[in-house]
C-alpha cells in the first residue's frame, strides 16, 4: 500500500486564492463525481453474520488478515480483530466498569484502535501519530463512563483510517446500566447490533482509491451487513432492537422500513433519549448510529420485508437511488409481552447561555489538488491535519458553541468530535432543522452543503490533545482533520 505524502498546511494566502476563484469554484462544481451505484443483492440469502460477543473487563484482541467469506461463494482477504476475518467481536460492558484490552498488532502495517464516541483519556483515544507497531501491542485501559448506547471502535491511524476500515476493521462497543435493564427493552437474539457498509468487491476488498474517491469518499457498489453481502434475517413476530450504525467510508443512507411502516427511534450516538419518537426514515452518515425498535407483530409467518435506504435530496453526489439492504423474514410465532416504555432515561439539555465561546469552522472550502498523481487534500478551516499543531484550546468542564459551516461548500461533511458528546442546537440553511434522530447525545453530524450546523459541547476532564474531522474517511485521510487539546 501507497500512502500519499502530505503537503504541509496551506497558506492562508493560498486559501485565500482559492475562494477568490470562482472560475476554479465552477470548474469543481461541474467536474464533481457522483457515487458508484449500489447494485443491489439479486437474491438475499445469506444468513446475517452476527459478530461475537466480547464479554468481561480483561479482554484481548488483536488484529490480522484473514479471509472472509460474505456469502453466496465470495471470498475476499480482509482484516479482523480477534477470531474473525472481517469486522471484530461486539465488546460489551457495564457503565462504570474498566476495561482493560491487551491489544496485538499482527499485520504489516501500523493501527490503533479509537474508540468512537465513547470518552476516554487522550492517550487512549488511538491519537492519529499514538500507533502500535506490526508486531506489536498496547494495552488500553480505561472506565467506560458513557451512558447506555451503541458505540464502535475502528483505527485511527494518520492517513491510513480509511483504508484500514474499509478492508474491515471496525466493531460495536455497547454500553449498558441498570437504568436500561428496568425499561425491558429486547435483550439477547432480540437485540442486534447492523453495521452496514459499501464495498468494491470487484477489488476483493483492495483499497485503491482514485481521484474521484479521494474527493467524493470511496463508494461500493456492494452493501454489506456485519460482513454478510444479500444477508437475510429470520425474526419472530415480536420487538426487535435494531443498533444501527453507518461503518461505511462515505455512503449515507436513508433507512427506512420497504412496508415504510414507522419505528421507534429510542437511541443516538451517545445512547439512550429521554422518551422514544416514531419515525419513519432515518438519514445516517458515516460514523453515525440509531437505536431502534421494530415491531414484527401482527405479521404472518412467510411475510418477507426489507431494511432500505430510501433517496434522498441535499448533495450533489449521492442520494438518488433507492435500494433493499436486508431481508427479513417472519418465521414464527412468539408471544411478545415488551411494552414501550413512555420514557426512557433523561437527557441534560445543555443551554446556548452556559457556553463561554463559540468557534466557527469553515468546512465549505473547496478540495485541493495536490501536485502528486491521485492526490486531493480536503482543508477544515482553511487548514489540512498536522499533529504537531495546536489547533484549538478549551477548557474542561466548561461549555462552548462550535460552528460547521458548510454554507459555501459543495461536498457533504459528517463531522465528528473526539473526546465527548455534544448536542445539536441548530441547522442554518439546507434543511434548516435539527433531524428527530439528531436529538440527545451525539458525536457525529451532517452538514450538507449550504448548511450551517451549530452545536454545543461540554468538554470532559480529560485533559490532553484529541482530534475532531470529517468523518467521510477519504476526506479524514485527506487533512480535514484538525487538534484540539483540552486543559
Ligand atoms: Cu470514528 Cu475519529 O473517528
Ligand atoms: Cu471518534
Ligand atoms: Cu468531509
């Protein structure tokens, strides 16, 4: 594998003249990509991969090669974490509890694991440059703090994330306590974690970006769930809690039921909400997650039905295809005596006046291209990543405003903060408001072009330097990624 050399932080002049631009501006606009289309499975048959569970405080892990097989006969090479050869084992803990992970390196390549979304010290956050050599380990170590949700952790390394995503290392860390337990929410077979992501698998998994997936992000015409290609699930005519995640490097899904019945949307990328909405659709950018219910009742055995992503407007590049993801099939009758609870467990809504600064980041910049073949650099606030930079300081325990501004861009950005959660207080412009499914903690949000997401933050103890990017994983590895140390 070839990894790009990153130019040095732009100028400001140099930005500066790329918005002075405007024939540049147009000229990118109409040259800009548009996504391989998703060929949808012909026949969903394969049975859903459910990835193990890594039960206890002591674990250990370690990453290799392997190869994978995704169902209906296609064999790919691909990295894993432990015993499996694609994807990792699901960690699952108690609120409170530390965990200790004796972490190997087997492949021939530096990685780190980051865990996404949950709040941990910097030196275990899997810090771009902080990697474990091939061969080998680290041991992570720290309490899992965050309230009951669907977390996940995946590499981090500089300029090597996507890449090490895509061929397959990523997992589920799902956090639970007892004021989850008393709501009765589906537990065990009942409960199951969906990573879904778009592969290439005409490149048996290679990851060989060109310069329009160096742009737009990486898209696969193959949707994989938890590794499974056309996979099916058999279910009872009962509540089902579906964990949602978009472990994809670019795409955005618009899921939604194929009988566009309603679901009930209980939880977001820092868990759990105060009380559950019914929706219908849910848009999801890489990084992002949903905790959701669905209710099998009432169907008749042999009822088959699908989890699909529906179209959607608000980016150039993608978005106008609908396509199936996976089968369910009823298969039997079961009681099911889950009643949803009116509400689930509180949520401190933190207010504009607590905040002692805002900051506003220009994520509207156009893309470089850079001098060698292939490159494209993505600049956040007019700036590509440098670990030896101090972008921005804060204080812990204090609150602040921070700003996505993507009102004079023309790419799609998730934007992602390391270290905590935060809320979102308000989408400017786009579709001007602040989605169901954005409510509660999150750590990730989409800014589409002409949009201007503002959030608000309150930054945890955790003293020490922690990143915030773009959490399409192309454009991540390509610079739109800035420090921020906490003190
Ligand atoms: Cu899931 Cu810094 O990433
Ligand atoms: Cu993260
Ligand atoms: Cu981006």
């Amino acid at each position: 594998m070839k990894l790009p050399i990153r130019l040095s932080g732009m100028s400001l002049l140099a930005v500066l003249a790329v918005l002075a631009c405007t024939k540049c501006r147009k000229m990118d606009m109409s040259n800009a990509a548009t996504a391989r289309e998703v060929v949808e499975s012909s026949s969903f048959v394969n049975p859903l991969a459910v990835p193990a569970i890594l039960a206890g405080v002591n674990a250990t892990l370690t990453t290799q090669t392997g190869t994978a097989a995704l169902g209906s006969g296609i064999t790919v090479s691909a990295l894993g974490y432990g015993s499996a050869p694609i994807l990792g084992p699901t960690i699952r803990i108690r609120q409170g509890e530390q965990f200790n992970l004796a972490f190997s390196n087997n492949l021939t390549e530096p990685t780190n694991i980051h865990w996404h979304g949950l709040e941990v010290p910097a030196a275990q956050d899997g810090y771009p440059t902080d990697v474990t050599t091939p061969g080998g380990s680290f041991q992570y170590n720290f309490q899992v703090k965050n309230r009951p949700g669907t977390y996940w952790y995946h590499p981090h390394p500089d300029m090597a994330t996507a890449s090490q995503a895509y061929r397959g290392l990523a997992g589920f860390f799902l956090v639970s306590a007892p004021e989850e337990d008393a709501l009765g929410l589906p537990t065990g077979e009942y409960d199951v974690p969906l990573v879904v992501q778009d592969k290439r698998l005409d490149g048996g998994l290679a990851y060989n970006p060109n310069t329009d997936d160096r742009s737009i992000g990486m898209f696969g015409e193959s949707v994989l769930v938890n590794g499974t290609a056309g996979p099916v699930l058999g279910v009872a005519t009962r509540t089902y809690r579906f964990r949602l995640l978009n472990g994809s490097n670019a795409r955005i899904y618009n899921f939604a039921l194929s009988t566009g019945a309603k679901f009930q949307l209980i939880g977001t990328d820092g868990g759990l909400l105060d009380a559950p909405q019914e929706i219908s659709t849910i848009l999801l950018a890489s990084g992002e997650r949903a905790d959701v219910l669905v209710d099998f009742n009432g169907l008749v055995a042999g009822t088959e039905l699908y989890l699909q992503s529906n179209v959607f407007a608000g980016t150039p590049s993608q978005g106008k295809q609908s396509f199936k993801i996976l089968k369910f099939t009823v298969n039997r009758q079961e009681p099911d005596n889950f009643k949803l609870p009116a509400s689930l467990m509180p949520v401190e809504a933190l207010a504009s006046s607590q905040a002692v600064a805002t900051r506003s980041f220009n994520i509207g910049h156009m893309m470089e291209h850079g001098g060698m073949a292939g490159m494209i650099m993505h600049p956040l606030d007019g700036k590509t990543f440098d670990a030896n930079r101090r972008d921005e300081v804060v204080k812990a325990g204090t609150v602040e405003i921070w700003e996505f501004d993507n009102t004079m861009g023309t790419e799609t950005h998730p934007m992602h903060l390391h270290a905590g959660q935060f809320q979102v207080l308000e989408r400017i412009g786009g579709r001007g408001i602040v989605q169901p499914w954005e409510k509660g903690w999150k750590d990730t949000v989409l800014a589409f072009p002409g949009e201007k997401v503002r959030i608000i933050v309150r930054f945890p103890d955790n003293k020490g330097k922690f990143v915030f990017h773009c959490h399409n994983l192309e454009h991540e590895d390509g610079g739109m990624m800035l420090n921020y140390e906490i003190q």
